[in-house]
C-alpha cells in the first residue's frame, strides 16, 4: 500500500497535477540518453546500472551529481504488473535507471557507492518509508554486471562485518515513473506537505531530513557513507 511521504503533497498517487516543468525535464532526460547511445564514442562507453535504495527521489539525487553519471530515471521495476503507477505498482520496486560513462565510472564504483547510500540490513523498507515496494535490490543484466554486484556485496559485507539483505537480482523491465517524479528534489512548483506549502526542492529536503536517511547511512556506514552528507 502506498502512504504519503512527510514532505509530499498529500494527495499522491491520486488526482492530476498541473506541474508543468516535469514533462519537459524527462523528454529532455530521455532525449539526451538517446542522444548519448547514438553517437559512436558515446555509445562504446555508455552502460546503464538499475537499482532499488527506498525511495526513488533519493537515489535520484544521490547520483545524478556523480561525475560520468548521465542521467538517472526514476521508475518501477522487479514485478510482473504491466504499466506500475505509483498508486498501483504492485509487486514492483521503486528504482532508478542510472545511465552512466564507464570510461569514468565503472560499473563496480557504481554500486559500491550505491550500497553504502542505504540501510544494507533494512529487509522491510528503507528508512520511514516501509514495505516491498522501498525494499533494496540491484538488478543485473548481464553475466558480467552480476559478477561485479555479486563483489561488490561481498566486499560491502566485509566492511560492516555484517550480513547484506540486498539482493542481486535478473533484470525485468523497467517502467518509467510518472513526469512528476523525475527531478522532483530539484523542482520549484508549490506543493503542500505536512509541514504547509512548500517548494518541491523544499519539500523533499523536508521529507528526507524527516525520514532519517542521512543520519541513519552517517551511522551505518561511517566515513565511507555516499553522498557523505
């Protein structure tokens, strides 16, 4: 079941929003994605890494500052239902589908930094956020990006000396979320939220600290937290 977040308009997953600048933002995320697969150097470096770390504004915001990081799209994956919403992805993680430069970033940084920006021993959810839905994963799609997932937990493991919940998992399909969802931690339309109108950047900032993510990564992971706020 799906439950409003601390820093999100109450009323979503429902009705129709007015939120103009998100349909540009993701035509032009995509746009720039086909672009990049298109172009023959480009193409050569380009591979995609999907993932599952809670709630998909999070690690959208975490990555997409990387440097080689192209763009990041959030979305819905890991389940059977056709066409997930975010009112009803049933059986589906919320994730994102991070295309990156792997002349700059490899794969393996990829998810090594992406396992130590959750809560690795978190089966239920992720933070305040709770149920299958905000579980973790990462989702491979070849016999190689499996190898260095594979690694890259057992590496995570020996550094907390504890063991991981999150899973490797085949790759399915990924769903693209709704407009309204890509760069909403960076987006200026007024929403309302618990604590009153506010911002979307606002908003989330609201939603994250109130959450706990931060503090909770800061004391799992210590020095070695991503993003290291």
């Amino acid at each position: 079941m799906v439950t409003s977040r601390p820093g999100e308009w109450t009323g979503a997953g429902g009705g129709p929003r007015v939120w103009e600048e998100c349909e540009e933002r993701i035509m032009w995320k995509l746009a720039i994605a086909v672009l990049l697969a298109t172009t023959g150097a480009a193409a050569a470096q380009t591979e995609k890494a999907i993932v599952a770390g809670g709630c998909f504004w999070c690690v959208e915001s975490d990555f997409e500052p990387v440097p080689g990081v192209m763009g990041v799209v959030s979305g819905y994956t890991g389940g059977s239902l056709q066409n997930p919403t975010y009112k009803n992805h049933a059986g589906h993680y919320e994730a994102v589908e991070i295309t990156f430069d792997n002349a700059v970033i490899s794969y393996d940084e990829v998810i090594a930094k992406f396992l130590r920006s959750v809560d690795v021993l978190d089966a239920g959810g992720q933070f305040c956020d709770r149920g299958d839905a905000y579980r973790t994963a990462v989702f491979v799609s070849s016999d190689a990006q499996k190898k260095a997932a594979v690694a890259a937990v057992a590496n995570a493991e020996a550094a907390l000396g504890k063991k991981i919940v999150t899973p490797v998992l085949a790759a399915k399909t990924f769903w693209i979320a709704e407009d309204y969802h890509q760069d909403y931690y960076k987006g200026s339309n007024i929403v309302l939220t618990r604590a009153g109108p506010k911002s979307q950047a606002n908003a989330y900032k609201f939603y994250r600290k109130a959450c706990g993510r931060d503090a909770r990564v800061r004391e799992l992971w210590g020095a070695e937290a991503f993003p290291g706020k």
